[in-house]
C-alpha cells in the first residue's frame, strides 16, 4: 500500500515510520529466537546506511551481544565489478567462534554482501547470519541471501531510513521512492 506525499523529493511513501518501527520489533524478536542459546553474539553494522536500522533494532533486542562497524566502499556509479568493493574500515573485534549477525540495509545486486560474507566466513565465526531491512530481489546479481529482511521493495530507488542519495537523505524517518526529477537541486 503507497502513499502519496507532497514533498518534490519524493513520489511516494513505501512505509511510514510507523510501519518499519513495528516491522523492527518483529525483527527484533526473530533475533532473540534465533540466538538464545548464544554465548557470544556480535552484531556487524555496514555503514553507514545501517545506522538508523541498528540503532532501532537494538533498542528491542534483548540478547546481550556486543556491536562493531565495517565500511566497504561502494561500486554504485562505476563499473559493476566485484572486484571493486574494497573494505576500507574493519571490524575491531575479532569474530572467531562467535556468532555473527550482519546488520544492512538493503540488499540489491547482493555484490557488496557477498564480498563481506565471503570475508568474514574465512575468519572462522561459528555462524554468519544477514539481517536486512529491506531486500530487492529482483536486481540480484550473486546467490547472496538475507536470513531475514524487514520488506521486500521493487526496482526503485528508494530514499529514507538510512538509505542515500549522494549522501543526503539518510535522516528522512520513512522510506521513499526518489523522485530523479530532485537530483538536480541535491
Ligand atoms: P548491492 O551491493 O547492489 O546489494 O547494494 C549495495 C548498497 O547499495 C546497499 O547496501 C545500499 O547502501 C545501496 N543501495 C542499494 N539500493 C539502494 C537504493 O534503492 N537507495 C539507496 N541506496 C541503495
Ligand atoms: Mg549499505
């Protein structure tokens, strides 16, 4: 169900705050299902569209797990090429014989995940598990697959909630369809 906004940055509302805020509760208990018996949970933010995400799921995860950040550098607006993305900030801790959780935002073509999984399995984690928010099946470009995801969204480009355009618009508190029209005045 969308809804239209008048607001020239967008053409429609995909999900209100209200919607993904609930949606994350259920993500949440999903996370304490999945890891009662965990001694050891670390939840592994991508940056930085992870963040408003995390910071949500958090608050309703009652699981004792301990946090640490990575960054990969983005292959969007280049050439489509796994061999692009590159970590350029690691994880602090270190993951062996612990249970990890990735924390995303979207997943798209699936190239920068699979880089990440790829990564972090050779570091010997006792289980590697991907939580996503939103999930785009329809662009996947590899056999990378979320655990679990918040919504599956079509082919747009989507704006909110973590998600940029050039940088901006990760504060909007819903996610949205970009309106291209908009670029221009970014
Ligand atoms: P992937 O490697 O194609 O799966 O996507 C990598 C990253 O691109 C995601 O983690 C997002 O940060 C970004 N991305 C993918 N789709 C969108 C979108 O619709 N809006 C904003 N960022 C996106
Ligand atoms: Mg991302």
């Amino acid at each position: 169900m969308s809804k239209t906004i008048n607001d020239e940055r967008f053409t429609e509302i995909l999900f209100t705050q209200d919607q993904i805020e609930k949606r994350i509760i259920e993500l949440s208990t999903w996370v304490d299902e999945m890891y009662t018996t965990s001694k050891d949970l670390i939840l592994v933010g991508l940056l930085k569209g992870s963040i408003p995400f995390l910071a949500q799921l958090i608050k309703s995860i009652k699981t004792e797990h301990t946090l640490d950040f990575m960054t990969v550098s983005s292959y969007r607006g280049e050439v489509e090429n796994t061999g692009n993305i590159k970590i350029i900030m690691d994880l602090v801790i270190d993951i062996k014989d612990k249970d990890v959780l990735i924390v995303e935002d979207i997943i798209d073509s699936g190239k920068s995940l699979k880089k990440i999984y790829e990564n972090l399995i050779l570091r010997g984690p006792k289980s590697l598990r991907i939580i996503t928010l939103l999930d785009k099946p329809v662009n996947r470009k590899t056999d990378i697959q979320a655990d679990i995801s918040g919504f599956i969204v079509p082919d747009k480009f989507l704006v909110g909630f973590g998600l940029d355009v050039k940088e901006k618009m990760r504060n909007v508190p819903f996610i949205a369809v970009f309106n291209k029209d908009y670029l221009e005045k970014l």
